[in-house]
C-alpha cells in the first residue's frame, strides 16, 4: 500500500476509536436520562463499526495496529 493510504487508514482507524469511546463516555453519563436509548444506539453502531474493521483486517491480513485499533476491544471497551 502507498504511504497515504496507509496514512489514511491509521488515521481513520484512530478517529473512528475517539469517537467509540466518546459514545461510551455519554451514554454512561446518560444513565437515567431520557437520553439513554439514544446514547445507547450510538454506542452500539460504534461497537459495530469497530468490530467490523478489526474484523475484515483481520481477513485481509493486516496488522490491528496499522489501524490503530490494536488496543481496543468492543466487548471490553465499548458495552
């Protein structure tokens, strides 16, 4: 792969983890609120989305950390 793409893909991989983990921060935040379903909707889409792309690197043979991904797990991190 060319230095963008793999820029990209680290880059993505480090934003798409910020934005997990600030779905997991509100929804925690939420509990008891009329907000909670939402937040918990976010936080769930985030797991996916997570899951998914550690999944199909995982397929593709590439290493976790070269997307930044490698310290994260949904079913630890993201519930």
């Amino acid at each position: 792969m060319s230095s963008t793409t793999d820029n990209y893909l680290r880059d993505l991989g480090e934003l798409i983890k910020e934005r997990a983990r600030d779905a997991k921060r509100e929804k925690d935040a939420a509990e008891g609120t009329d907000r909670y379903d939402y937040e918990l909707g976010r936080l769930t889409a985030m797991h996916e989305v997570v899951s998914l792309m550690q999944q199909q690197a995982e397929a593709f043979g590439l290493d976790l950390s070269a997307l930044a991904l490698d310290d994260i797990s949904p079913e630890e991190h993201l519930t």
